[in-house]
C-alpha cells in the first residue's frame, strides 16, 4: 500500500496524520516506517502470523511447556474447586510462569523468524 | 540504521509476545473445559478413589482367607461367592471316570488325546454338553466315543437335549 506524500485524511479511521518524510535515504516510493498497524495487517494477511503461532505451539508441546501449564491449571482448579473457574482465572495464572519459560531456543527460534519477516516488510 | 534495528527487536518482541499470549489463551481455554467437562477428573476425586480402593483391598486380604491371588473364595457383584473350581462331579464317556466340571475340559484333553487325535469332534459335544449341564443333570451325552475305532462321530443330528437316543448305540453313560 503506497501513500503519497501529501497528508491524507481518512474519515473513517482516527489517527494521526501521516508524518512527511525526512529525506533520508529511501529505497521504495513507500513511506518510510509503515504503521505498526499496517505490518501487523501484512503479518495476518499474508498468514505467516498463523505459521509462526503454529511453530510456536508445536515447539512449546515439544519442550513439555504446555504440560507444565496444564499442570499449573489442574493444581488451580483443584484448589479453587472445579466449578468456581473462569478462563480469565486460568490465564492469569499461567501468564506470568508461561512468559517466563519459554526455552531460550525457542525463543530465539521465533525472535529470528520474526525478524526476517519484518527485514523483508518493513524498514 | 541503528533505529530500525532496535524498533525491529522491539517489534519482534512485540509480535512474539502476541503469539505466545494467544497460545495461553488457548491452553487455559482447553484446561478450562477439560475441569468444567470433568474429563480430567479432579485430583480430589481420585485421591479419594484411590483412597476408598485401598480400603476395599485391605479388606478383602483379610489374613481369615488363604488362596492363591487374594481370595478362596471372590464375592461377585451380586454377593455369591464361587469357588475356583466348579463343584458339580460328571462321568467322562471316555474313561468312565468321575471328573469335577471344573477339571472337565482339561481331563477331555489328555483322555482322549491318548487314544486318537480325535479332538475334532470336541467342540460340537462340549456346547452340547454345556446344554446338558445347565440344567443340572449329570448326562453326558457323549455318544460312541470309543478309543479303538477310528471314526468318532456323533449322533447325527441330535443337539443332545434327546439324551437317550443314540443312532449308533454305543455309548457307555447311564441312561
């Protein structure tokens, strides 16, 4: 999607206009830094958003990670009492110790797909 | 280029963070029906089972019963208890003998496997014998089994509920 350089105002959608463009050194006509909103639109549509979930989950299976957050779940729920739990509760009790332990190498895994994706998208 | 590169390591974070948040979601989402649903049964649950099946084993090895696996004599679900071996005494066609039902099949084996490799016609005799024992008289009805010849047939035709008649007449039961 190509902007022109002139500031376009869009009704239907609120946001700052676009900046002009410092003359630095441009490879496209693009603008310089697309949106986070437009790279994210490129990362859904062009499915590799759904790719990389699906590597991620495959990997996290793999290393025991998912286990290890059901394990956090069953305990909960024990606890709590199987009828009195939401899937908020649940995610609130996995989200910190599941951020956390992610294996570095998968992590990295990801990190470097991500990036490659972005290299070739965006600036 | 600097910038780019520091915004796309946030960025990369940025969308790492997305994807692992939706895979949490998921998983909690999934855990949470599995405890509604109750498919995986709730730690109290089989902590009580496990405790209430221990009990019932502790029970039943009580030192009072001696047998060979945990009991002489197993209570089933209706509360009759059954002894290992079946009671009920038969004569064997072959060898006249008196053969508890229990022992039956095996003592058939050697009896006739003996004589001739007559074990072709067992099958037939044993469900008509299983007919007969069930009603509880202790007919056999076994006919013209003998070890020296070589045909071993039934009766032809009767399913053994006629007991007494035999086409060939030779047997050796007690009419």
């Amino acid at each position: 999607m190509s902007h022109s350089h002139k500031l376009v105002i869009k009704s239907s959608v609120s946001r700052p206009p676009t900046p002009t463009p410092t003359p630095d050194a441009n490879k496209d006509h693009q603008d310089q830094k697309p949106s986070l909103q437009e790279i994210n639109t490129k990362f859904i549509e062009s499915g590799e958003k759904e790719r990389l979930k699906e590597l991620l989950r495959e990997r996290l299976i793999e290393c025991g990670w998912r286990d290890e957050m059901k394990a956090l779940c069953r305990a909960f729920t024990r606890k709590k009492g199987r009828n009195n739990v939401t899937v908020d509760d649940l995610v609130h009790v996995i989200t910190p110790k599941g951020r956390a332990s992610v294996p570095d190498s998968v992590k990295a895994e990801l990190l470097h797909k991500i990036r490659t994706f972005l290299a070739s998208n965006a600036a | 280029m600097s910038a780019p590169n520091e915004d796309n390591t946030q960025l990369s974070s940025h969308f790492f963070g997305d994807l692992l948040d939706s895979i949490i979601v998921d998983v909690a989402s999934e855990c949470h029906r599995i405890a509604k649903v109750g498919l995986d049964r709730n730690l109290e649950e089989e902590e009580e089972e496990l405790r209430l099946s221990a009990q019932a084993r502790a029970s039943v090895a009580d030192p009072s019963n001696s047998g060979e696996a945990n009991n002489k004599y197993v209570v089933d679900i209706f509360g009759q208890t059954h002894p290992p071996v079946a009671n009920e005494i038969f004569k064997c066609m072959n060898c006249g003998r008196s053969i508890a039902a229990g022992r039956f099949a095996p003592h058939l084996e050697k009896c006739m496997g003996k004589g001739r490799k007559a074990r072709l016609k067992v099958t037939r005799s044993s469900t008509a014998a299983q007919n007969q024992y069930s009603r509880g008289s202790p007919v056999s009805t076994y006919s013209s089994y003998t070890n020296s010849t070589s045909t071993s047939r039934l009766s032809n035709g009767t399913p053994g509920f006629a007991g007494e008649e035999y086409s060939n007449g030779t047997y050796e039961g007690e009419p």
